[in-house]
C-alpha cells in the first residue's frame, strides 16, 4: 500500500510540474500570422513581429519581410517568405532576403558565397541551415563586419519559401558555437519549426 501512494504522489508531482511548464511556456510563446504565414515566436526575447511589407502591392503578394526585434537591444531578426520554390525565389531580384542564384554558375547561395550550407529539413520543408559570420557591435560602440555569428534557415515545401536570419552574438568561432549557443540555436530551430 505504501509503495502505491509513493507512486501515485511520484506521478501526481510529475504532471503537475508538466502541467505548470506547460503552462508557462504557452504565456511566453505567441502566434504570428498574416496572409503569408504563420509562426509562433518567444515573448521573452521578442516584441511583436512587424511586417515591413504592409502595402498592399503585387510584389507584397509574392514576396514579404517581418522583423522580429529583440527587447532591449537595437538588434533586428528578419523572416522573409516567398511564395515559389527556393531556386525561383533566389532568382527575383529587388528582395532583401540572404539567399541568390551565382550569376556565373547558378548555384545556390545562402547569406555569403564563402558559406557552407548544410541540409536542414522541419515539418515546413527542405532545405539548408548556415551559420555565417556577420555584423557586431561591441560593448564599447565599436563596430565590426565579421564580428558576429548569425544563423540562417532558409526552407521550402515548393510552393512556398521562407528564410530566418537570427543574430546569435558575438564570434566565438567554429569550435565553440554550439557549445556557446546551442541554446539559442534549438530556440530559433523551434521558431522555424513552427512555421506554416
């Protein structure tokens, strides 16, 4: 009798502490949504996705850029969703998105010819994941073009793409970025994950 109320007091602990992560982490994560997608984002870092293509525009109806600030910072994430295949979409020019075709080859490239992509897949689509080095600004004001790690995601189910460039922070190269920020990284996984 005694090892079933150890069991059932085991258990009942374990879905009540299920049951308040749960519930707090749903506080914490919104939904985004427009006519072009839908993706849920954390509260904690993030204010309010904005869309910077809210003009009613034929080029609004193919192509569109969110920005997903960060709280607290000058920093700037950036979604941007184009409704055709990766190859047609990395074609249209005019964009601001972090992925083209080569001119002279045709290949692919994601965020800088320099990059390795690497095959990415979630329940969106197929696709490539990099993690380039880019902009950074110390905490002294000082700037530097290849001081920061960011990371992309650039996915697409052949109908449609869609592209996450992350900031992560500062460069702490190859052998330490995810040990540094694996955190983070399966934070922004979970946001690109949630896409439709």
């Amino acid at each position: 009798m005694r090892i079933f109320s150890v069991k059932f007091t085991i258990l009942a602990i374990g879905m009540l502490f299920t049951t308040l992560s749960y519930g707090r982490s749903s506080h914490v994560w919104r939904w985004y949504s427009d006519h072009q997608i839908t993706f849920s984002y954390p509260t904690f870092i993030y204010d309010a996705p904005v869309s910077q293509s809210e003009r009613a525009t034929e080029e609004y109806k193919i192509f569109e850029v969110i920005d997903i600030k960060k709280k607290h910072t000058d920093s700037v994430d950036a979604v941007t969703v184009c409704k055709d295949e990766i190859k047609k979409c990395a074609s249209m020019e005019g964009f601001d998105k972090p992925y083209w075709l080569e001119e002279a080859s045709g290949r692919l490239i994601v965020f800088n010819p320099t990059e390795i992509a690497m095959s990415y897949k979630n329940n969106f689509g197929a696709g490539y994941e990099v993690f380039p080095l880019c902009e950074w600004v110390d905490s002294h004001g000082i700037s530097s073009q290849y001081g920061g790690q960011c990371y992309v995601i650039l996915v697409s189910n052949g109908k449609k793409t869609i592209s996450f460039n992350f900031l992560l922070g500062e460069n702490v190269g190859v052998r330490l970025l995810h040990k540094r920020y694996q955190k983070q990284i399966d934070m922004y996984r979970r946001i690109a994950e949630s896409a439709r």
